[in-house]
C-alpha cells in the first residue's frame, strides 16, 4: 500500500490539515501508529492516544477540535469508521490481487469460466460448473458439480461447496466453509434404527453475503435452502435443510437453525443462539447471545433467554431471580414466626 495523503482524502471525500504529500505504506491502530502509517479516531475513549501516537495521518470527524497541539496530519471526514473501513477494504483487495490458473488445479472440460478468473493450487471445479469473471478460488477449494458463482467472489482455502450450489455476485466465503451437505433427514424405522432421507435439493446464495470460517450451511431435503443477499454470518454456525435466512440479517458465531424455519430481513441474532424447527422469525427480529428459540417470533421483537420471551420482561425477572435466595429466607423466617405465633 503507497498512497499519498491527498490520493487517500480524494477516495474519502476528505479535507487535509497537514501535509498532503505525505506517503502511507500502512494502516495501524491509533494507540500503535508507526510513521508512514495511517490510522483512525472514532472512539472517544481513544481520544488521548491522538496527542501520542506516532502514525503519520489520523482520519478524524469534521467536528473533532483538538485541544492540544498534533503532530499527525488530519483528514477530516462525515464518519471516520465507515472512512477507515473502506481503506481495509482497499488494502486488502491490493493483497488478494492474483490472477491465472494453477496447472496443479483440476478443471472438469465442461466447466465454464469466465475471463480474469483466479484458481489455486490443487483445487477443483465440477461438471458443468460455471465460474464469473473476477472471481477468486483459492487453493485447495472444491466445487461440485453444476455449481455456479456469481462475478467478483472470493472463496478461501479449504472450502467445499457441493453439486448444484448457487452463489451469488460479491460473495466472500472464508475457509473451512462447507455449502450444500446432507440435511441432518432420518426416518425412525420400526426396529429402533434410522433411515436417511435423501437430500436431494440445493443451496441459494444471493449477492453480496459473507460466510465465516467453519460454517456449515445443508442442502434442502427438496427445493433450496436461502441465503438471502446482504446476509453476513460469523464463523461456526450451522444452518439446516431448507433453512432461509432474509436480506441483511446478521448472525453471530456458534449459531444453530434448524430444518425449515424462516428467518425475516434485517434480523440480529446474537452468539450461541439456538433455533429449532419450522419457526417463523419475523423482520428486524433481535435475539439476544444465547437464547433459545422455541416459537415463532412477530416483526421487531427482541427476545432473550432460554426459552426466550420479550428481552424487558426478561431482564424484570433475571432481577428476581438474582435475588432468589433473599426471597427464600425471607419466607422461611416468615414461616418460623407464625409457626412460633401459633404454638404460644
């Protein structure tokens, strides 16, 4: 990364205090900035650590007013998080800029893919399958059968997207990620075993979602299991057979839905939460980490606790509960005294 001050302010909309000829090699936190490195203020805990860092430009809000003197230059911006995150977005698409296809990858003859498509060491493409422009296949990934990949997605190393998956445009799927494996279908049988059911249908994801390291997302006993686009889903969390998850919802990591239930828009669910069966979550639904969800949940509710019910009520009762044991000696002395009442 080598920009100038003025190229960087330029991308962000952004007004210069300071030198604009400085060069930027890197990015860093404020509390650990290094010369020729550019860093951030959007927190004002981290307000004191402006006046002693030593990074070489600060990105800063338009209304921030020192009150002792700086040495960084400033580029003053509307929100200095949202600047600074397009900066990594930047930085890291300059490392992820690699092109060509490994002669140690294995391409079926009937895959399609399209021009400037990069493909790592030892991974492998399917029959059928169809790979975008722009997009990026790391090493050892393998894709299934009649897959097909949306332009300009990243899959990292090490995940397995199964025959018949469906991804979309801008997707970014991390490593150790497995699309379109059996649902979790058994039928109990008379002699106390089990009968897989097969699953026969596959995975639908839309544009512009990203799935964290390690998690597992089945195939559809029949028709699709849905990923809807702008979803964002945090490493390990598992998401059953015929699961659909609506647009721009966000998951937290350690996450389990089970078969069938559908997840409205614009729902935050946090970490550890547990969702059974053929449920219906409505739109911007809140769950707080580690909640256990056992009925359908209407429009803009937030719910927390096991099993959860609305999050005022719950935080009501974890106060009795909390006090529990006072409330138990008080009953207990309260018994003491009208036993001894009686007996005099």
């Amino acid at each position: 990364m080598n920009f100038t001050v003025r190229q960087i302010a330029q991308l962000l909309n952004g007004h210069i205090e300071g030198d604009p000829e400085i060069m930027v090699t890197g990015l860093s936190k404020i509390e650990e900035g290094l010369p020729g490195t550019l860093s951030f203020l959007a927190n004002p805990k981290y307000t004191s650590y402006i006046y002693t860092t030593r990074a070489s430009v600060v990105i800063v809000n338009k209304s921030f007013t020192p009150d002792q003197p700086l040495a960084s230059t400033l580029i003053r911006v509307d929100d200095p998080y949202t600047s600074f995150a397009r900066l990594l977005e930047l930085y890291d698409h300059t490392k992820s800029l690699t092109a060509g296809i490994s002669r140690y990858a294995v391409i079926s003859a009937s895959a399609r893919l399209d021009e400037h498509v990069y493909v790592g060491d030892l991974s492998c493409i399917g029959n059928e399958a169809i790979i975008a422009c722009h997009v990026k296949i790391f090493p050892q990934v393998f894709i299934g059968d009649r897959v097909q990949i949306g332009e300009n997605t990243l899959i990292y190393p090490g995940v397995r997207i199964y025959s018949g998956t469906v991804i979309g445009k801008n997707c970014i799927i991390q490593s150790g990620v497995v699309i379109g494996s059996d649902g979790f279908g058994f039928a109990p049988q008379a002699d106390n075993q089990y009968k897989k059911v097969s699953q026969i249908g596959n995975v639908i994801i839309e544009d512009n979602v990203e799935i964290g390291a390690n998690t597992t997302i089945d195939r559809a006993t029949l028709g699709s299991t849905i990923i809807r686009k702008g979803v964002k889903l945090d490493n390990l969390i598992q998401i059953a057979h015929n699961v659909e998850v609506g647009e721009n919802t966000v998951i937290a990591a350690q996450t389990g839905i089970s078969g069938s239930t559908k997840i409205g828009k614009n729902c935050m669910i946090g970490g550890q939460v547990g969702i059974i069966g053929h449920l219906i979550i409505g739109d911007n639904v809140k769950i707080a980490a580690q909640s256990g969800i056992s009925s359908n949940i209407k429009d803009g509710e937030v719910v927390m606790g096991s099993p959860a019910f609305g999050i005022e009520k719950y935080r009501k009762s974890y106060i009795h509960f909390r006090n529990l044991d006072k409330s138990i000696k008080k009953l207990e002395d309260l018994e003491k005294l009208l036993l001894k009442k009686r007996r005099t």
